[in-house]
C-alpha cells in the first residue's frame, strides 16, 4: 500500500489538536480539594452523594465532601464537609442535596442563615433538606393530584 504525506500531516494535526483539547479541558476542571474545618450534616436520603462532591454556596465551590456513614442509631447517614476556613457559616445554615442537571452529579447547596454564632469543627448542623429524586417529585405530584 502507498502511504500518502498528506495523511500523515493530518494525522499529527489530529494528534496535537486532541492533545491540545485535553490540556485545555485538564487546566479547567475545578479538582483540588478544599481544606479548612469539618461540619456534619445528616440525611434522610443521599441520592448516591458520594466523597469528592463539592459544596457550595450560590453556585461557588467553598468544600468538598469527606466522608459519608451510615447511622445505625436511626439508619440516616451523616455527610462529613470540608468549608474553606476563609467561609464562616452561620449556625443556621440549611444544607441540602441537589442535581448539576438532570444527569449531572450531586452536590451540596448551602443556604446561609442569618445567626450571629458560626459552626466550628466538627459541629452538626441542624437544618438539612434531604435528597428529592424525580421519581419521588412525580409520584408527589400524582398523589396530590388524585386528591
């Protein structure tokens, strides 16, 4: 077979392209973790909230989640958080479990209270909104409207 050096030019222009793009796409994903102290926020349900998901207030990453466990004392699970210690939280802070889209990952959304005392290591929140599925919205929804 005859090798034509038009093919090989475009395949090494492929080549560093693609190279190209995945350093673009490397230098802009938002990976490092976030340390500062930990709080304990307990749940209902997760929703398949794992380790690594982030935390953040209006959009913006201020944590990362350690850990989650189940509780044998009443089989709800605490999600340990890492805040940015720059981030002091209001001991009414809410937090809850929410979707980045329909197929996206989960994270954690915290709505700030208006309390003047801050949560410090490893205090437990006391507001939290657990995990809503589409699946439990839906049946919501056909429940109430059967009424």
């Amino acid at each position: 077979m005859k090798k034509n050096p038009i093919e090989t030019i475009l395949g090494f222009l492929v080549l560093i392209l693609a190279c190209l793009f995945l350093f673009f796409a490397c230098s802009r994903i938002d990976t490092k973790d976030i340390s500062g102290y930990t709080v304990i926020a307990n749940f209902a349900k997760v929703g398949g909230l794992g380790a690594g998901a982030d935390v953040r207030i209006a959009g913006l990453k201020v944590g990362s989640v350690l850990k989650t466990e189940l509780d044998q004392e009443d089989y709800t699970v605490n999600v340990y958080l890492s805040i940015d210690s720059n981030v002091k939280l209001p001991i009414d802070t809410v937090a809850a479990i929410a979707d980045s889209g329909i197929m996206g990952d989960k994270y954690i959304r915290l709505e700030p209270g208006k309390a003047q005392a801050v949560l410090n290591e490893n205090d437990k929140m006391a507001q939290t909104k657990s995990y809503k599925s589409l699946e439990d919205s839906v049946s919501e929804f056909i429940f109430l409207s059967t009424k």
